[in-house]
C-alpha cells in the first residue's frame, strides 16, 4: 500500500477513517420501516430514526429531505413488491398453479416487509393524494392479476364476486402484518396458501337481495359520554387521530367548548382508550356465553363468528381505528388491551383447535388472526353492498379457521 493510500485508509493523523456504507439508504429504509411501523407515521421523527441508526440528524437529511420523504418511498416500495412478487414466470402453468405461484409470493413479499405492509395497511391514508394514487394502482394491480386466475378457476363469478374473494385472499395475507406471532416460513406458506384457495373454491351462498346496514342505536343527546365516543371514532377514522383536536370531537359532539369534553374524558387518548377498550371487552365477552350456550367447538365458533361480523360491519370505523390508531394508546393501557387481545385470540384458536385438531396452536392463532383481517377489509371494501353481505363475509371466515 503506497504512503496516499495509507493516509486514505487511516486519515491525515493516522486515526481509523469510518467510511459511510454503500447501502446507507437501504438501512435507513429498514430502520425507518420498523420505526413507523411500531409509532406511526406521526409518532416518528426524523431525530427518532437517525438514533436508532446511531446517525445524526444531519447525516439521515443527506439522504432523505423529510420524513414524508421516507415515508412515501417506503410505502411505494412496497407496493411495486407486491405487484413484482405475483409475476409467474412459467406460461404453461394452470390457473391454479399459477395462482399458487401468486400467493406464495405475496406471503413471501408480506413477511420480508412486514413493519411496512402494516402502514400500508392502516397508514396509507396519509400520503399525499397524487402519491395515493400511485398506492391505490399498485393495489388494484394485484387484486386484477388474482381476479383473472380466479376468473379461469370459477367462471361462474361475477365481476363483482371475484375482487371480493380477491379482497379477502389478500386480507388473509396481508394479516401476517397485524400481530408478532411467528411461524416457520414453509409452514406460514402451507397454512396460507391452503387457507386462500379454500376461498377460491368455496361455493358462496346466495347475495343478499337488500343492503343490511346495521340500524345503530340512536344515542340520546343527552348522553355526552357516549356521544363523544362515537364522534371522535367517526372523526378518527375519517381524519387520523393526530389530526383530530379535542375542538373537533366537542364540535361535532354538539358541545360549545372543548373544555366541556375535559368533563367526561382526561383527554383525546383516553377518548381513544375507552373506544378500545369497548372494542377488546366485545371480542372476549362474547367467548364465555358462545361456549356455554352451544354443544361443542364447532358450534360455538359458528356463534362467535356471526357475532364478530355483525360487530365489525355495525361498528366499520371502530374496527379499522383499532389497527390504525393502537400506538396513540398510552403505554400501560396498550399492555392491558395487548394481554385482552391475546387472550382473545387463544380462546378462539382453542376452538379452531378442537375442530382442526392437526394444527398446531401456533398456527390456529394465525387463522385467526387472518380471519379478523379479512372480514374488517370485506366490511371496508364493501361497505353495505349485498355482494359481501354478512351471511358470505361469515361463510368465508368460517372457510378461513375450519378449512
């Protein structure tokens, strides 16, 4: 090594020079990707995702102008992954195994890049609308390309029929990306795939012939309590919870001040806790009655099935703030909710367990998990179109967790 070389290597007083590696950028995604995913968008600063790189601020500024900057390559990211991963390479495959090829490498793109299917889950809203767009093509993309092997496989479908089994193929995959629990990547891929062609050849029942929207109940005015809970869950949906203010919610509640909200709730976050802890009593206390009233697993599920569509489509904004909004819970309250979810989940994969008796309880507690996500993004997707009216959203559940 010549005297330049070595001053190069080493620095003008003979000190270790720490060179910037090449794939900066690719860790500053990944890092980022796990930031947002476990805050949110607006729970994460640019300050917060330089730490934990263990970077200045002014070193992650030479690579990205803004946090949104970050925020929407990520996202974007993503979705060209997913719209790459359900390329088939093989032309002479069937229908069914080129839709196999497809879901394999949706679940394969899920699990790579979990922390940011998650914002594109719950947070997508938040890019700017040009930006959206893009997002949204990317979407309808994929469900196009499943959509056209569906159509091979069941042609008697219609138009209609087979985005809302696309829809739910994806919920079930893009479930991976709403809880921790692991699972081997072979056996993830076995139970998944099984799981969506179940949907592609489950014979539907009838559509319903009427919309049913779910008469809500009528909250007296003078029920402030109540009234604010389900204006700021309306608002939160609607805007995002950092853009909501405590003047919003006692606006729209009818209140004159937002120092009367201050009467009945501490503030916006425990506006918020108190909608999820509503949310998470509803799940786990319908189990207990589910089980006693019915002769066996099978039945109870059945039951508990019913009950958690009915809730889901009743309370659409409530379903999707809960996955959206969960990091804007103070900490000790997210613990509670957490150990209430958990519990949740295990009773149910008990019972799947004990009609499906082959699984493991790790893998029950994933179909679970997927027939949750499935039926909140039927009930988003859909809204009260009879196409995925409630008696096909339970029938493609009850598919999803008994097989």
């Amino acid at each position: 090594m010549t005297v330049s070389e070595t001053r190069g290597a080493r620095g003008v007083a003979g000190t270790e020079v720490k060179r910037r590696p090449k794939n900066r950028r690719a860790q500053i995604a990944a890092s980022s990707a796990v930031a947002f995913g476990a805050a949110g968008y607006h729970g994460v600063s640019m300050e917060d995702i330089a730490s934990g790189l263990g970077i200045s601020s002014a070193a992650l500024y030479r690579h990205y102008p803004s946090k949104y900057a970050l925020f929407r390559e990520e996202l974007l990211r993503v979705g060209q992954a997913f719209t790459a991963s359900i390329t088939v390479p093989e032309p002479d495959l069937s229908a069914a195994q080129r839709l196999r090829h497809m879901l394999t490498g949706l679940i394969g793109a899920t699990v790579e890049n979990r922390a940011t299917v998650r914002l594109v889950r719950w947070e997508g809203r938040y890019l700017e609308p040009a930006d959206r767009v893009v997002l949204q093509q990317q979407q309808r993309a994929v469900l196009v390309a499943l959509d056209e092997q569906l159509a091979v496989l069941r042609p008697e479908l219609t138009t209609a029929e087979l985005t809302m089994v696309s829809t739910a193929i994806l919920g079930v995959i893009t479930s991976i990306a709403d809880h921790h629990a692991a699972l081997p990547q072979r056996t993830l891929n076995k139970l998944l795939v099984t799981a969506c062609m179940g949907l592609t050849s489950a014979g539907l029942p009838p559509a319903a012939t009427v919309s049913e929207q779910g008469a809500r109940a009528q909250i007296p005015a003078s029920f402030k309590h109540e009234l604010l809970l389900r204006k700021a869950v309306e608002l939160f949906h609607e805007r995002g919870y950092p853009n909501v203010s405590v003047e919003d919610i006692a606006s729209a509640a009818g209140l004159s001040a937002a120092s009367a909200v201050y009467r009945f709730y501490r503030g916006k976050s425990d506006i918020l806790a108190a909608a999820f802890r509503r949310a998470a009593d509803r799940v786990s206390g319908a189990i207990g009655p589910a089980v006693s009233s019915t002769p066996d697993s099978g039945a109870a599920l059945g039951v508990l099935v019913d009950q958690f569509v009915a809730d889901t489509f009743n309370e659409r904004a409530l379903a999707v703030v809960y996955y959206a909004e969960f990091g804007h819970v103070p900490a000790e309250e997210r613990a509670v909710l957490r150990n209430v979810q958990r519990l949740s989940v295990q009773e149910w994969a008990r019972l799947v367990r004990e009609v499906r008796p082959e699984l493991s309880a790790a893998e029950a507690r994933f179909l679970v998990h997927a027939a949750f996500a499935m039926v909140i993004d039927l009930g988003q997707g859909f809204g009260d179109d009879p196409i995925a009216g409630r008696a096909r959203v339970g029938f493609l559940m009850r598919a999803v967790l008994l097989g």
